[in-house]
C-alpha cells in the first residue's frame, strides 16, 4: 500500500495546470448548496446540452470513515474547521475541498433517445475541477461528442483541486446506484421531455477513470449496487491499486462487459499485477489495443513513459484517445449506418 501511495504521488506531482491546495490555505466553513434544479430553457434536439448541477447522491459531502477501518475520513482540525490528511501527508479543509456537490452532465448534438445509448460516468483525477479540467484542458465533452456514440457524460466532481483520490460517498455500499439513478433523472430533465426517463433508466454505464479516478471506480465495481449496469471500464492511466476489485468484477462479468487499461510506467506494475489477478481466475485477456471494446474483450495497452500521464486524457497513443476509445464501442452510434 506505501508503495502504491508513492506511485501515485510521484504521477501527481508532474507538472500540471492544476494546483493543490495545502493546509495553510485555510477556509471559512460554509453550509454546501443545495440542489438546484435547472431553470433554463431546453436547448433545440441538434444542439449539445451541458448543465453543472447539484446532486443530492453526490461523493461530497462525506463525513464518515476511511473504508475497512476506524479512522474517520476528517482527522484533524483547526478551531472549527475540519481537515483531511491526504496519503502524501497534505491537509485539505472541509472548505472548499469536500463540500462542491456538483456533476458536469452533457448530451452531445443530435442525441436521439430513441436509439440505443450509453451513459459515460467520467471520474477525474487529482488536482481537477469540473470546468477547467474536465471541459477545458482534457475536452471531455468534445470528446464524447466527436465519438460518434449516442451517449450522455456524467461527471461528478470529487475532492476540489486536491491531491487526494479519495471516493467520499462511493465508498459506501450501494451509492454509486443511487448516483446513477439520479443521473438519469436529471439528464431527461436536460433533455427536456418526461419520455426520455426510460431511456436513461437503463442506458447501460461506462464508467472511464483517470489517474486517481480508480478509486472510486473500484468501489463501484465492487460495491456500488449497480453491477448489472456497468457495460465497461476505461481506465487511462488509472490503476494505482485495488487490482482484487477490478478482477473480480472481470470474473464475474467475463461475458457481459468489457475493460481496456491504457497505462504508462506509472502503473505498469499494477497492470501486471492485474492480469496476473486475471490469470488465476481464467478470465482471458489481450495486450494491445483491441479493435473493438464489445463484450468479453478485456485489454492492456502500454503507451510508454510517465511523462504523458500529465495528459494522458488527450495524449496517450495517439491524440484524443476517449474519442477513440468510445469509438470501439459497437452497437451505440449516434446515427444509423446509410442503408441501415
């Protein structure tokens, strides 16, 4: 576990854009806001729809302890503030760290709720916000719109501008489907027509981690209480540990989901170490991207030094790499094939 601290350490503390808070930077504590339900108008069908929207079943606030033990999550103070001790040993306060409710949800241009489609469960690493991170420097959005899938983005917005990859309340039993529910009910509300509901409902999820992003990805997968629902993991990046959680997902979805790690020398050993995990369960798997992401198909693709875990979202094997990714999804286009 110290080993696998520092080797997340060491990928975060790369040159990025963004910049974590310290403990010295303290915060007044303020109430979190409450869910605010949108109020503009729904754009036009071909238009793209994105919404920063309060969720209730959000990953902060948390309040509870670290998971499979007695140390609570907030374990240090300063008068009235409360804080949180990061593996790297780095305090983040209560305020403004864990307190920001907010999801990024988007509906490409021309998403069609009659056809088959795909919720993207995007989870960012350390150092991130929503807007600058998420939307600006790795274009997510875009990225899924370019895709050419008929899918919505979900991305909620874990510990502010940290670096800390913990889950908040995706550590608890069952939360990642209460998430994924209301994720469903807010984009009908997005997409502005009460017959979308069912669509959403069961639209199988992808959920596509980054770097610190596999944490709470490994407690979904493990505990989340919506298996049934997870057609497949990306991670780019992102397997930093908890390789017996991702395992036995893969062992008991072998024939239903698929999984596609793209890494550097940051997590090359946690890679092996996975497919080593994979070995003994017989669940087969291949090095290399695959041509396609469809169900069975689980992968390791190595892409080189850990210089380009920075940028990984938009630089890995090539440019742009979740639009590639999603694209070897089959079966979800945004349109039907001319003569289909």
């Amino acid at each position: 576990m110290k080993r696998r601290a520092l080797l997340l350490a060491a990928a975060v503390l790369m040159p990025m854009p963004a910049r974590a808070r310290t403990s010295k930077q303290k915060q007044a504590t303020k109430k979190p806001p409450a869910a605010r339900p949108a109020t503009k108008p729904a754009p036009s069908a071909g238009e793209a729809k994105t919404q920063l929207v309060a969720f209730n079943a959000s990953a902060f606030p948390y309040s509870g302890r670290m998971p499979d033990s007695n140390k609570p999550f907030f374990d240090t103070k300063n008068g009235k503030l409360r804080g949180h001790t990061s593996l790297r040993g780095e305090v983040y306060w209560e305020e403004p760290t864990y307190t920001d409710r907010r999801s990024l949800l988007y509906l490409p241009p021309g998403f069609d709720v009659q056809r088959p489609s795909l919720i993207v469960l995007y989870l960012h690493g350390q150092g991130a916000t929503l807007e600058r991170d998420v939307i600006g420097r790795q274009a997510v959005p875009r990225q899924v719109a370019e895709s050419g899938l008929n899918a919505a983005l979900v991305a909620p917005q874990l510990a502010v501008d940290a670096g800390d990859s913990s889950a908040g309340n995706f550590w608890k039993p069952g939360h990642f489907a209460n998430y994924i529910d209301e994720a469903a009910e807010r984009l009908m509300r997005l997409q502005g027509d009460r017959a979308a509901g069912a669509n959403f409902n069961r639209a199988p999820v992808v959920i596509v981690a980054y770097s610190g992003g596999y944490v709470a990805t490994a407690y979904a997968l493990d505990r989340g209480g919506a298996t049934h629902r997870i057609k497949g993991v990306i991670l780019l990046d992102a397997l930093y540990g908890d390789e017996d959680k991702f395992a036995a997902w893969a062992a008991a979805r072998r024939q239903r989901a698929f999984l596609l790690s793209a890494y550097t020398d940051s997590t090359r050993d946690e890679n092996a170490n996975l497919q080593g995990l994979l070995d003994k369960k017989r669940v087969p798997y291949s090095r290399g991207l695959p041509s396609s992401l469809g169900p069975g198909t689980f992968a390791f693709a190595a892409c080189g030094g850990i210089d380009l875990h920075g940028d990984f979202v938009t630089r890995a094997w090539r440019p742009d790499p979740l639009k590639l990714a999603l694209t070897m999804i089959p079966g979800y286009a945004l349109r039907a094939k001319q003569g289909a």
